[in-house]
C-alpha cells in the first residue's frame, strides 16, 4: 500500500492481481494502473499472493 500515491487525487493505492496480472488502485477515487516493470510486478506479487485467504500457486 502506498499512502498519498494517486496521481490524479493523492489519495492512498494498494496493489492487487487479476488473471491479466498485478495492477495499483487508488481507495478514494479508483484510479487504476498496470504494473508493468517485470522486478516490480515479481515483488507486488510475491505480497500479493501472502495475502490471508489466497490459495498458493
């Protein structure tokens, strides 16, 4: 998570994943953004995937 990380609102993303890969999104207005560096995307999905309830890979 990213507090004040939005650049349209400055408000606070966090990053999840979907089947099309990891992406940011901002809480308060919904801005959306692809990560696409591949050593960034690797480490977003590495904490994404040790989220509580997620099944292992």
């Amino acid at each position: 998570m990213e507090l004040k990380g939005c650049p349209r609102c400055r408000g606070d993303v966090y990053y999840d994943s979907d089947y099309y890969g990891v992406y940011k999104q901002c809480i308060q207005c919904g801005y959306l953004e692809d990560v696409d560096t591949s050593r960034e995307q690797a480490a977003v999905a590495v904490a994404v995937a040790a989220k509580p309830g997620r099944k292992a890979a």
